[in-house]
C-alpha cells in the first residue's frame, strides 16, 4: 500500500542528498545515530502522547509529566541508555519537568561548586534519583541581580550550623522549577553571614521534604507559583516559592569549592579560582543556543511544509491556486528563519568546542580566554533566543488563522520558548551589564595598548584597516563572496563599538556614559553577535561537508542569513559607511534571487531536522502534509463538542431568545 | 484612613493635568463619562469576575462567558442603557463572547447588505437577541482569497429557494466566532449559482438551530473548532465549523442590496455600487485600530507602572535600588511604546472621521475617496495591529520573569490579541495585495498626468521636490520641529514609491514584476503609513488643548513616536537620502534627551488611561504598586496548591525515590 505523502512532489524537487544533511544537522552520524533511535522509542510508546495537554487542567497536567518523567526514568534505567540516551530520551519527551532542573542545574552546581567530597556524598544519591533537587537562586524580589539576593545563611559556631532564613517577603525564593511540588532538595542561594559580617551570596544545598513523605521539614514553606503563559507548555513545570524560618543545616552542606566556612567560623578563600563559575555559565548558555536552533528548526518545519500545503489566490484557468511559499513576502519572513535554524546550530557547535577549550585551559590553570569566551556566550544566549522566540511567532503567522490553533503546536511552542529570553540572564542585561557592552569597550580601549584581542574580537586588531575600507561589492554577485560579507560585518561592528567608545569617553564618569548610552551599546553589542554567527558559519562552509549538493545549499543558507541580516540592520550598516546605498540595494536584489535558489529545497531542509510527527507536534507541519482532514478529527475532540446544545444553554442562551431575561437568575 | 499607594510619589512628579490627558484619551468629556461609568459598573460586580479565567477547563470557561454574556444583557436591559454605553459595557465586560460578532458583524453585515425590507424584517430581531448572528465567510480551505470560498448557494426556480451546499471538506465554513455553540444564525457566504452560472460570492442569511431547543436543522453539521492559543484568551470563544448538506432557504434569505436573483431566476445588478461593501470595511477596520490603541495602552500601563515598583540594582550605600524605569535601555523599549498607543488612539479619532467623511460622500453618490480610504484604513489596520501584537509581548519582557505568570495579565492580553493580525485581512496581504501597495503605485504612476493625489496621498503631489529636498536638521533640537520631522517622513516614504515604481516599469508583465517585488512594495506601503499616523498626530497638536501641560506632555510624546520610528527604520531613510547619517544620530541624541523629559509623566500618563484594576486584570500593573503581596496571595490559588504533597507523589515520586520503579505500574 502506498503511504499518503502530499509532499511527495516537494521533496523530488530537493537538489541535494537529503540523509547527508541530517548527519549535518545532527553534528555527527553518531549524534544521529542516538537523536533518531530516541526520537522514534518517544514517539512510538503511548504513555509518551502530549496531544492533549492543552485540554487538562493545571493539576491532571502536572500529574501526567509526573508520570512521564517516571516512565521516561524506568525505560532509561530498563533499556541501560548512556547519559548521552538518556538525555536524548527526555529531550523527545519534549514536556518540561522538574527533572530538567534536577539534571541540568542541580547535578552541574554541586560538580562545579562542591568539594571532591560533597560531590562524593551527593552526586551519586542525585545520579540515582534517590533524591531531586532544583537550583534555588531567584528570589520574589531580585532575579537580574543576584547580589541583592536577600536569603541569609548564618553560621552558628555553637551547633556548627547554618541558618538559613527568609528574613522578608521578598526574600522569598520564586521561580525555581521542580521547586514547588516535586524536589526534594534545593541548592539555594544565600548571603553567606559569619560572626555578624557578610561574605557575598553562596550556594548551600538544602533538604526541602522528608524523603519517608514528602512533607516539607519544619521551618520550611513551600509552593507552586500558579499559571504561566500558555496552555500546557510550562505548566507542566512546578516553579515553586518557598520561604525559610529559620532552617538549620550542616556546614558541610555550603558548597565550598572556592570558599568555606571552617568548624571555628573562619571564612577561607579556597584556591581554586572564582572564574571556575564562569565555565559552568559558559557551559549553560551553550545548551541553550542549541536548544534555540531546536525550537527554531521546529516552528521553521511546520510553517515551510504548511507553507506548501496551503494554496491561496493566483488559480489560472480554474487550476490550482498558488502555494503560499511562492510568494516573495512568504519567502521573505520564512527562508532568513530558516537559514537562522542552521547559523545558531552551527554557532552552538562551535560553542561545544569552545566550552572544551575553556574547560581544558582552565584545568592547566590558563584564564586569559575565560573573559571573552563569557561575553561571548552570553551575548550569543541573548542574540539567538530573542530571535528564536520572536521568529517562532513568526511562524505562526505565516500559518494564517490555522496557526492559532492549539492543534498547529505553534502556541504552545512559542508559549513554552519564550522564557528563555529572560531565564539564564535577562537578555538585556545580558548584553549590557553582565558582559558583551562592558567587554567591548574594555577591548577597543586597549586597541593600541599593544594588548591583542583574543577570539572572537581578533578582528578588532584591524581596526585601522575596518575603519576605513570601503566595501568592494559592485554587482549583486559580489556579495556572494565571503570576504565581501565578512568584512561588512567586521567593519559595521567595530565602527560601531569605536564610536561607542568615542562617545563614553566624553563622559567625565564613565558610569554615566555607560548608562546613558545604554541603548547604543546594545546595539554595537547585537552587530559584534550577528558578526560572529555570520563567521562561524562562513568557517563551517570552509570544511569538507560530504553529501551531493549539500555544501551548495548550506552555502546558500549562509548568504540569506547575512543578507537578510544586512537588510534588516541596513541602518547600521549605511551610518557607519561600511557599505554604500547602492551597495545595499545590490544585497537585497541578491537576496530575492537566493530565495529562488532554496525554494524547490524548502521542504527537503526542513525533512533534514528528521523531526517524528510526535515531536513536531503539530497538524499543519505533519510529514505527509495531511492537514486538513486531521485538522477536522482534532477539533471534534475539544470537550466542548462532547454535546451539540452547549452546557449553559438552558440557564443563558434560551432566557435571552425567548425575551426571559428579567426573571432568570444569572 | 489612607489608601495604600506605592505610586504617590511617582504621581506627584507628573508635570501636567491629568484629568484633562483623560478627556483627551477617551475623545471628549462625554466620551470619559460613558467609559468611566460603565467601567466602574462591570469592575464593582462579582459576576463580571475574570481573574480566574487561566484556571477553568474549555467547558466551563465557555459556560462562564455565556453566563456573563446574559448578565451583560440582562444589566443592559435593565438599566435601559444607549447603545454607546451597551457597547462601552461589553467593552469591560473584557471577554470574547458571540455577542462581539452578533453586534459587530451579524448586524453591521445585515444593515449593509441587506435591502430595506431584509432589514426591516431582520434587524429587530438581532437587536432584540431573540435570533444570535454570526458571520460566516472563512472556510478551510479559504481564508484571505474570498474569492476562492467553495461553497454554493444554487438557486431551485421549482421551489424559490437556494440550495446551500458544502461540496467538499474543504468548503467547511472554519473559524467563525460563536458559531460553534451559541448562534442560531449566520450571514453565510457562498458561490451564488444560477441556472448553471456563476455570479460570484454572495451573502446569505441561513438559521442554523432551532430556535426551541438550539438543535441544528436539517442537513447542518455545527462543532467548535477546538483550543486556541493561551489560557482563558480567545478560548471563551465559541469559533466553529459548519458544514452543509443541501439546506434549503428562502429566496429573500440571499442579501440583495447590490444585486438581486428575482422569482424567475433572473440576476440584476441593482442600482446600489458595489463600493458600498467598502464602506463596510471601513468602519470595521477603523474599529480595529482604536482597538489596537486599547490593547497596547493596557499593556503600556502594566509594563510602565511595574517598571517603576521594580527595582534592580544600583543601591548606594544600602540605599534602595533603582527602579528599573530608570534603565535606558528600559526607556528605549517602553517609552516609544507609550508614545505609540497614544499616537494610534489619534489615528483611530481621525479614521473616525473619515468614516463619516467617507459616508456621507457616499450618500451623495460621490465615490472619488473611497479607494484613497479603503487603502489607508486597510493600511492602518495592518500597522496598528502588527505594533500592538509584537509591542504586547515586548511589555510582558519588560516585566522580567514576573511577566510570564499569568497573574501578570499580559500573557492573555498577547494571546487574545494576536488574531488580529490575522483577521479582517492578514496583514501582509493587506499591505500588498489587497490595496495599500497597489494604490501607492497607481498614485505614483499617475503623477504628472494632471490626476492630484487626494487624501493621505496629497503629499505626492510635491514629488519633484520631495525627489530632491535635503533635511535641514542641523543640531539636535531641529527634530523637535513637526516640518523637519513630517518632511523627512514624506521623502523617505515618496521615494520608496517611487523607486518601487520604477523597478516595476523595467517587467514586460507588470503583475510578475508586483510578485517579485512584493517584500518591497510591503515596505513602501509600511512607510506610507507610518507617515499617516505621524502627520494625524502632528494635526492632533494644531488644535486647541485645554489642561495644563497636556499639550506639551503629547509633543513630547509625538516627537518619541516619531523619531523612534526613524531609528528604527534608518536604514530606509538613509538609503533614500532623506537624512544624513549625521543627521540620523542627532535625531537619537534628542530621542534619548525626550525620554528624560517623559520619564517623571510616565506614571500619570498611563494613569490618563482611567484602567480599573479589574479591566486591566494585572496584578503588576495595579493602580496601589502594591505588587509582591499581591502575587504572592495570587500564587496559593491555583488549585496545585490544594495539597502540599502533590497528586501523583505515591505513584510517580516515591518509586523514584525509593529505587522501587521496576516493580511500579506507570
Ligand atoms: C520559566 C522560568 C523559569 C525559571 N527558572 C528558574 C530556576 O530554576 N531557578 C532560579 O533561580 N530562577 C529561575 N527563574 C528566574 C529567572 O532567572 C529570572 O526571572 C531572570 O533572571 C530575570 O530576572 P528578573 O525576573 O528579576 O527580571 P528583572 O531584573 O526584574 O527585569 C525586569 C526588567 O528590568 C530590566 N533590567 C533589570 N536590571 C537592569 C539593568 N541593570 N539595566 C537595564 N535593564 C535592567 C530587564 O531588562 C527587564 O526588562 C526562572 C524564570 C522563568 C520565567
Ligand atoms: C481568532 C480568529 C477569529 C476569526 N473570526 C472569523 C469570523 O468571525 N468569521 C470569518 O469568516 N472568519 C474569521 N476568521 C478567519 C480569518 O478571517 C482568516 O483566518 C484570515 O482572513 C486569514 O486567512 P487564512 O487563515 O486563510 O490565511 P492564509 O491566506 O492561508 O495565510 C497564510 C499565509 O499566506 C500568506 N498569503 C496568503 N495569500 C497571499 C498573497 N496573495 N500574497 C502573499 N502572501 C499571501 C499570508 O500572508 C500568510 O502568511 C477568524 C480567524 C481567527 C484567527
Ligand atoms: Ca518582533
């Protein structure tokens, strides 16, 4: 029997080999190997299903992730997966639960911040799931700025105890996922106060619940926050408050790897360097620029296959009407998030391997590229999950009136996404306060000094150069050229950063200008990001990528994602000179003939994803692009169609009909 | 005894009278009467409750909103309030209901389209509620191409009916509002077929329940169309499918204003033009742009008053943190915002206008500005809605992660905002396709053939020296002059035209050249109707405006309207030479200094709204500040916080915990 594929005729079109990509995609056929075999066990096992997360209400919501995390946990332990699997697996589970913070916050803060012997004690009953923890740190009234963090751990030397304690309402910790009904533990995060003197804000692990019955220990108030943005999304997750009266624990439950607290109440700095807090954050933010890659490839799927699918307008001679990813405004908002979805995936890998080098200077004790590797993934955290969550609502338009339906996946996606524009560091204050703004201006005023930029603002050193050259493209071709973009984007960067610069150093107190210019900063924060996506991927397209015809599409790829960039930033890129009006006018004629190129591949990049149905999530990106049918099974299952005469009629509708207003009681 | 007010002091800044700003919000005295009452009429009764709207499951959210739809109209009848107050009482009422298509599509559409003796028989009915209307054009298959609705309505000379049929599944009738549940009737649109020809799409008034006990009749299939994007949202909307199977209705059931099928089956095009239909559309849109201005000044308000309770930060000597308003970068997203929902609410007075103009013209057989209109309301509409749906989602960003609790009111505002992207006219098909871009072009392609620019277009007229005028802006200060900052707008927006135009000439087939140009052309007609909105709100300031301060508070606001718009899209006014790029940085000089200048009025300005705390439904936007306690009170609702222990511990907690998982059943 032949399987139904209405795309079928979209994917012959495809000018490349299209299993070649995925291992692209995946990074490595091993990587592939593991993504596809765990994808496919999640969608073929039934306790898996998420479709009807929007219908159930807040608590049988929570009750059924607790019952897939259970589940996920006993075919991970069933089956032997290597954490690589297991990781995987509950990647495609796709259902954020508080095993997410147990897993990716609470294990990696005792690694990074406890001695070889907390870590010897708890790593192995969290390892086990013996018990749950979560990462503590925001509190009701501070998040951006963990300094203010209000929670007190005092030492009392008589009992060789800390106690920890909410001394405010605004102290109270708010936000921390698996905190608010699943966790047993907490590594939260207080000001540390020693003999009446206070030490900064330190990580202390934190029994929550008796382990026999999960009530929460005396002195001990814990809660769920209530509802979030969307239906299902992140309401499977229970981000809790919990206040402190006065809880004492051991001293051995401070995390002490670089500071600790001695039995006669002497505060030490340990030896191992403060910056080692930086890896773990470098290590964080790397995760999260490839999961926006994720969720972008993922609305990107369903808007380009829909896209196809759905016909509108333009019928000649009573044929078939136009597939609205033929229109130029369609491929204008679509084809620059596409190419995205392979930039920040690439930029993430890139990121793995910087993560690597970071870890191993570290270890030989070297600091010099711990700075910039920071700003670096922090303004990229920042750059790729803005757009991320704005292009996933893109996604959703270009779907038309059907992408507001929970059944187009798209609402929850985006619902689910956009925290991580502020979890993990507000992007604002990201890219202003906490690295890249403050990074370049130390960088460009060194420029000169003799001191040589390192990593990505290498091309800071020539800046003599990228001030004054003139860009070189006289024909729309030209801006094929990497050089020819590499070098825009270098020169519109720095132009900006110097002028910044310039600008700050009117200033008689640098801090004023630092606040004042603010916005501009951001700015020449965005452009030195987008500058560094654009060369990672121009260095990717400079290796040997096997697979017919795929280089060709990636190299395409490239030049939509920087010229859609260059048009969308064409104010940037004219005030500062580095390309001419004209100029930028050749990039956008080039840009539309690009669209042409990737159009019949549309469907084929997106199949390189090798998203399952069930992950997707989505009726209007289904594979076989079998919308309208499903869209109709779907709707019919609303509760609400459960009767045709509504619930409420008698008592609201028929009083009205019937001029029985007056005398009904509403 | 003192009512709590964290915001005293805020208030006391406020350099100008705020209960005039408030006359000039609502339109006029009698206007802020209307609103004001009616407001505090819906917020003082407990039935009108909608705070728990995240937590109800679909059925008894929708139960709910047919509960409050009765009360509505029950109060309305008993308080024999006018029409303006019914509509300004439904307005607070704040939930989407089928009363919000029965008054303002099923009726409108009926008065329309319908001859006088279809209204003389219909419309009492309507406005006594005793038949419930909806407006049925959108089908599965088709959505913007109306033209494309499959649908028939063939007429039976036998019988002196209409057959109205659903031929495919695709011609299923999707997404009207309350035809799900709650309407007894729709205005349906379908292909009208005569003895074998067609005649295009015509509407048809079609009972679809019995009006005893709200079963369908014969031959028609009515269902929801299920869950949509959000908690609470749009979800208390009844959206539905409907198909048909050979229903039969009367022949005077077909609405024969403009044309008319008579007893033997002859077509005649009446007397009536056609263009009438645009009128129609006219007032719709207008509506939705001074709805556009409700939604973003609702969220403006929320952002802007938590921004001042927020504080993050930048404490001095133990002194209290800064309020994070206080941030640049916090000004740089938020006060262009604010601007924004004022300068909309001008825009939407002045369309108000228009409509009249345009009607009245009508009524004396004058057709000459309707296009001009239809192109400028449709322009409008598609702006305004764009800005407030991605302005939303930026205020819920402001308010850091507070903002993503649904408590924080703004993730339900996004979420039933966003359709209006999508209907009355997807927005980029309305730019395009639809009117804006093709108007632009047909002006400019009839300059100099003695043909003058009429309307919002008039400015064309001065092509040859707006091609060639050079702004005059010297120093910053200059763009505080409405003729530097109109003229400037005018060129950049002229010379996109025109250079679209011209492209355009260079196709032998000027419809390929309109596709491939369409991301273009978009960006013209967006310029266009930016100039509109700034020009109408630099008209507003002309007039006489009474209140101390009022008018200077509203220049400054114009002038951050504007120039932000200019920073924003330098890139168009640079490539187009309408400014330097010095001249571009001087206008960012005096944005920065004009926010200064607001930042005291900020409060006060949002204020001028006159919100109650029940309309804006926000628990970080109250009026007092009075937030954390708020939240926190908020929080212990949700029914997860019933027990401490959660549903689902024994089950899928403690197998995990007590490394019992093999043995369990999940
Ligand atoms: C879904 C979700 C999950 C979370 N999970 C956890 C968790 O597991 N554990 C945990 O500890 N926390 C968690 N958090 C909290 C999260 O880390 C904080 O919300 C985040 O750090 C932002 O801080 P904030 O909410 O205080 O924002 P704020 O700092 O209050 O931001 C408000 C506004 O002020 C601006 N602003 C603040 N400071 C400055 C400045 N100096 N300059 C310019 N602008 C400024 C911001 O840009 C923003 O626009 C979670 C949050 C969410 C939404
Ligand atoms: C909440 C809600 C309420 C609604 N209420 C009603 C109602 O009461 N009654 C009713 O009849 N309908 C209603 N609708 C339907 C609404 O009017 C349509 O969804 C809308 O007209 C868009 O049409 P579509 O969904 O077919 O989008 P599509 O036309 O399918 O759009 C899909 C994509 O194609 C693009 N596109 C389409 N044509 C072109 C073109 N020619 N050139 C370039 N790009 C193009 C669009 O820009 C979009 O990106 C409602 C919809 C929603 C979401
Ligand atoms: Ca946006």
């Amino acid at each position: 029997m032949e399987e139904l594929d209405y795309l079928a005729g979209e994917r012959k079109r495809a000018e490349f080999d299209v299993d070649a990509m995925k291992i692209v995609w995946a990074g490595s056929q091993h990587a592939f190997d593991v993504s596809d075999r765990m994808s496919r066990l999640v969608a073929s096992d039934p306790a898996f299903r998420k479709d009807n997360r929007p219908m159930l209400s807040r608590k049988d919501l929570f009750k059924n992730t607790l019952r897939k995390a259970a589940h996920a946990w006993k075919r991970i332990i069933e089956l032997r997966l290597s954490e690589e699997e297991a990781t995987a697996l509950r990647h495609y589970v796709d259902e954020p639960a508080y095993t997410d913070l147990h897993w990716g916050m609470f294990v990696p803060a005792i690694k990074g911040q406890g001695t070889d012997e907390q870590q010897k004690k708890w790593l192995p009953l969290a390892y086990k799931m013996q018990i749950i923890g979560c990462y503590a740190q925001t509190e009701l009234g501070h998040g951006s700025n963990v300094q203010g963090l209000e929670t007190t751990a005092t030492f009392d030397p008589d009992t060789d105890e800390f106690i920890i304690n909410s001394p405010t309402l605004t102290s109270s910790k708010w936000w921390p996922g698996g905190l608010g009904k699943a966790s047993t533990h907490a590594v939260v995060y207080a000001r540390l106060i020693v003999d009446g003197k206070e030490h900064g804000v330190h990580g202390f692990i934190v029994q929550l619940r008796s382990l026999d019955d999960h009530q929460p220990l005396p002195g001990i108030t814990v809660a769920d926050i209530g509802m979030k943005f969307g239906n299902g999304a992140y309401n499977t997750m229970d981000n809790g408050v919990l206040s402190f009266d006065h809880v004492r624990i051991r001293r051995d439950q401070m995390l002490m790897r670089v500071m600790q607290v001695t039995r006669e109440g002497k505060v030490v700095q340990s030896n191992v360097p403060r910056q080692l807090v930086y890896g773990t954050m470098v290590y964080v933010r790397k995760t999260i620029v490839s999961d926006a890659s994720t969720a972008l490839s993922r609305a990107a799927c369903i808007a380009t296959r829909y896209s196809a699918v759905r016909r509108q307008f333009g019928s000649q001679n009573g044929g078939p009407e136009t597939q609205v990813i033929d229109y130029k405004t369609q491929q204008n908002r679509l084809f620059p998030l596409l190419a995205s979805t392979y930039a920040f995936r690439f930029v993430g890998e890139w990121l793995s391997w910087l993560y690597m080098d970071v870890t191993q200077r570290l270890q030989a004790g070297d600091f010099s590229t711990l700075p910039e590797a920071h700003a670096c993934t922090a303004g990229l955290k920042s750059v790729t999950t803005s757009i991320t969550a704005d292009g996933i609502e893109e996604c959703r338009k270009l779907c038309g009136g059907h992408g507001y339906l929970c059944s187009s996946g798209l609402p929850e996606l985006f619902a689910g996404y956009v925290p991580a524009c502020t979890y993990e560091g507000d992007n604002v204050v990201l890219l202003l306060q906490a690295c890249v703004a403050r990074f370049l201006m130390k960088t460009v005023s060194q420029l000169g000094s003799g001191k040589q930029p390192v990593g990505t603002t290498a091309y800071m050193a020539r800046v003599e150069h990228l001030k004054e050259c003139r860009c070189s493209a006289q024909k729309a071709e030209d801006w094929l050229k990497p050089n020819v973009i590499l070098e825009a984007f270098e020169a519109r960067s720095l132009r900006m950063s110097v002028a910044c610069a310039q600008k700050l150093s009117k200033f008689s107190n640098p801090e004023d200008g630092f606040a004042e210019l603010a916005a501009e900063l951001v700015e020449a924060s965005v452009a030195h990001c987008q500058l560094i996506i654009v060369s990672k991927f121009i260095e990717k397209l400079q290796q040997d990528i096997p697979g017919e015809g795929v280089k060709k599409q990636l190299e395409i790829l490239c030049n939509i994602y920087a010229l859609a960039l260059l048009h969308k930033h064409q104010g940037d890129f004219l005030s500062t000179g580095s390309i001419s009006s004209k100029q930028g006018s050749l990039a956008n004629d080039q840009l539309r003939s690009l669209y042409t190129q990737v159009r019949p591949n549309a469907i084929a990049l997106v199949d390189a994803f090798n998203y399952t149905d069930h992950y997707l999530g989505s009726i209007l990106g289904r594979y076989d692009g079998n919308v309208y049918p499903k869209l109709y099974e779907e709707a019919l299952k609303d509760p609400l169609n459960e009767s045709v005469v509504p619930d409420g009629y008698r008592e609201y509708i028929r009083p009205l009909l019937k001029q029985q207003l007056r005398s009904a009681r509403l």
